[in-house]
C-alpha cells in the first residue's frame, strides 16, 4: 500500500565475519538501497556485525525499535557460524526450531537433485516459531519474516531475489525526487552560500558531492525533496548561487589583472 504523505522507513543489517575483514565486499547494501528509494522508503541506518549473537541481537532489538522495517543479509547457511536464526528468535524471545513447511521444500529439493538431506542442510530450515517465509526461487532454502524484520540470505544472487519477493508486501510512502546541478567550483567557494540556500529551503535536503580531476576541484549538488516543486525551487536557488560565484571571481580576477 502506498501514501503520497506517509514517510516510511528501513535499516539493513548486514551480518558476517567477512564482511569486517574485507574478504567479502558487501553488495547487497547497494541493491537494497536502491530499491527502497525507488518505493519511497526512507533507508536511515545500516550496521554491520560480526557473527556474534549477542552483536546481533543488540543490534536487531535497537534497529526493529526504532524504524518499521529492518532487513537482514546473511547467516542463514547450514554452517556453524550461520547463527542468523538462532540470534532472531532470541531478540523476539521466541524459540528457533525446524519449521515443517521449509523442512518438506528442502527435503523435497535435495531428494529430487539425489542428494541427502543432512544434518547441516536442514539447519537451512530453522528459524523463529511462526515466522513467515520468504520465497527463495534461486536455491529453495528460505528466508523469514517476523513481526518487521525480514531475514534474507547474504549470497548476491539470493539475496536479490529475496528482495524482488519482498518488496511487494511493504508499506510504502511518498517518494524522493532528485535534481542534481553541476558546479565548476569546489565546496570551499560554494560551502557558505550552499548552507544559506539550504536554510531557506527546509523542505529538502541538499547534498555536496566533491569531484577532482587532477587538475581542479568541482562538486555535484544534488536536491532531494518528496515535492518536485520544491526540488525545482532549491535547484534554481543554487544555479543562481552559482552564476553569483562566478561573477564574483571573474571580478576579483579583474581587479588582480588591473
């Protein structure tokens, strides 16, 4: 359901030992982020974790508190650190078992490819008593939902096709729109002048985005806002800033040459 006024908003927790050594390089912010944005909820806060179940605990009770949504990424696998499960169900005090449904879709996977449904695979099943699933289309193993988090897998392919099954269920709000405007100058020239726009224009939220070329310094400025007048508004503001800018520079040159 959507509302062009209500103001949704998520976390991400991402979960793994590898993500906090550099050995994985997460991807999965990214994707999310964006699909988020693109819905019109608002992605406020992403944590990172070790595989550490009070680290996760801490952190979900904190994030599910505070934000409507939280998405988790990882540690859901059939290995002993997989511990995704077993933090959730205690973070909602709920007990962390097999579920029947997820142990008939894996156990009718495996025995369909000839494989045995071990004691490691069906730790693929556990998850928090009465939690709902999340389809899993890529490799059969679910993921789940309880009460306003949703625990999704951490490999790439898997998590995105979580999402794309998520996504439809969510409450969604009004959307951001974005007008970017290229200054040839660098943020110490503009730095005063962009926060004195910013002040007069409340309704949005203006961003400098440094850029160097080896030779000089530009920046990229972008206005969000949930009403494209308002971007629009901002947008002219900080054109004009700009063209002021450079005709106090060109003055300043000329007085220098003089």
């Amino acid at each position: 359901m959507t509302s062009s006024s209500t103001i949704v908003t998520a976390a991400i927790l991402a979960i793994g030992d590898e993500l906090l050594s550099g050995r994985t390089r997460d991807r999965n912010i990214g994707h999310l982020a964006s699909v988020l944005t693109a819905v019109g909820i608002d992605l406020k806060e992403v944590r990172i974790v070790a595989d550490e179940e009070e680290a996760i605990v801490e952190a979900l009770n904190a994030l599910r508190s505070r934000y409507d949504y939280v998405f988790t990424s990882g540690g859901i696998g059939p290995t002993h650190d997989d511990i995704t499960a077993d933090a959730v169900s205690r973070a909602f005090g709920l007990p962390c078992e097999h579920d029947a449904a997820a142990m008939k879709l894996l156990g009718d996977m495996y025995a369909a490819r000839g494989l045995e449904f071990t004691e490691a695979r069906q730790r693929m099943a556990r998850m928090p008593r009465g939690a709902r699933h999340i389809p899993n289309p890529v490799s059969t193993a679910p993921g789940f939902i309880v009460e306003n988090v949703h625990v999704m897998a951490g490999v790439p392919q898997v998590f995105v096709a979580m999402v794309e099954a998520v996504v439809p269920t969510l409450r969604t709000g009004a959307t951001m729109h974005s007008v970017s405007v290229a200054s040839p100058f660098g943020e110490g020239d503009i730095g005063t002048a962009l926060g004195a726009v910013q002040a007069a224009h409340k309704a949005t939220a203006i961003g400098s985005y440094p850029k160097y070329d080896g030779k000089s310094f530009s920046t990229e400025i972008v206005i969000r806002g949930r009403a494209v007048e308002d971007c629009e508004a901002a947008a002219e503001a900080v054109r004009a800033m700009l063209v002021e800018i450079g005709e106090r520079k060109k003055a300043a040159a000329a007085i220098m040459e003089a």
